[in-house]
C-alpha cells in the first residue's frame, strides 16, 4: 500500500511540473503606432489623417502544444485611432478609440527563443475619445496579426506586431485600424 501511495504522489508531482512547463501566464505592455487608413469623407469634406502613439497593456497565457509550437491568447486594452487634418479647419481632430482586444495567436519558435506568431484578433469598442462626430461607429473590429517575439530569459519577452484590421471602424466610412506594436513583458 505504501508503494502505491509513493507512486500516486510522484505520478502528482510530475505532472504538476510538466504542466507548469506547458502553461504560463503572464502581464505584457507596450507602445502602438496606429493609423486608419481607407478612403472616407465627413459631411462631403475630405481630409488628411496622420497616424497616432498609444498603448496597450494587459495579460498573456502561453500553452505550450508542441515543442516547436505554442498558442497565446491575450486580453489587452488597447488605444488606436487617428489624427484627421481638414483643410479649411484650424484645428486637428484626434479619434482616439479604446478596445478590448483578443488576440489569439500561434507561436511557431523557430530556435529556443524567436518565435513567429499568427493570428486573429476580435476587439471591442470601449470608448471614444474624439472630436470627430464619427455616427454609427462600429462596436466590434476583427483583425488578423503576424510579428516576431523573442523570449530574453525564460520569463522576459519582447514581441513586434502588426495588426491589420478587417472591418471597418464606422458603417459610414471605408476606414479600418491599422497598428504597429511593440510590447515586453514579464511571463510568472
């Protein structure tokens, strides 16, 4: 009976460490370039955008599936949006829009610690901070990303992104987000 009690524990243990080596949780923050191209005019007037810096922060998992290969789902806030320059107007106006954004994405780790990651993105519409009066503007925004992330020790990362948006941001205008992001984190 003890020899069957030893084993269970060992059997418990070990899982429990290779577990914890197959799944990782972890905080991530980082800087976003965000623009919004696209084609849209606002009451028949045309008008110049410029990009904008933002941020994101948030939490990260990382599953371990295969050696070479991971998933990690995220759940991050997220400011993106654009400057609007109208040429008879005085005065720029920023969108500035806040989402709740779900990134998916596949790890492929092409050594030990560079990785390429693909994926979907489902965000949702938090808040809009402009001056613009963008009507009817969409709640949800999917997107697709692809970047690189490189693992500096076994808990510090670095990762670049670029997320290409695939709805548009108001029903009343071809205008979709379009965002670079550099982010680091710490995995526990």
């Amino acid at each position: 009976m003890k020899k069957i009690l030893l084993a269970a524990v060992l059997f418990i243990a070990t899982s429990a460490t290779i577990q914890a080596q197959l799944l990782q949780f972890g905080v991530k923050a980082g800087v976003n370039f965000a623009s919004q191209p696209g084609d849209a005019t606002l009451d028949g007037v045309g008008f110049d955008k410029e990009g904008i810096t933002s941020y994101h922060v948030g939490v990260v998992a990382e599953i371990k599936l295969l050696e070479k290969f991971a998933i990690q789902p995220e759940l991050l806030y997220s400011t993106q949006g654009a400057t609007y320059k109208f040429a008879d107007a005085q005065e720029d106006f920023k969108n500035e829009l806040a989402y709740l954004s779900i990134p998916v994405m596949a790890k492929i780790y092409v050594t030990k610690s560079l990785s390429l990651e693909v994926g979907p993105q489902a965000s949702f519409l938090l808040n809009q901070k402009n001056k613009v009066d963008f009507e009817d503007a969409n709640t949800f925004d999917f997107a697709v990303n692809a970047g690189l992330g490189l693992k500096i020790t076994k808990n510090i990362f670095v990762q670049g992104r670029y997320s290409l948006g695939l709805t548009d941001v108001s029903a009343n205008a071809d205008v979709r987000n379009s965002v670079v992001q550099l982010s680091a984190g710490f995995l526990f």
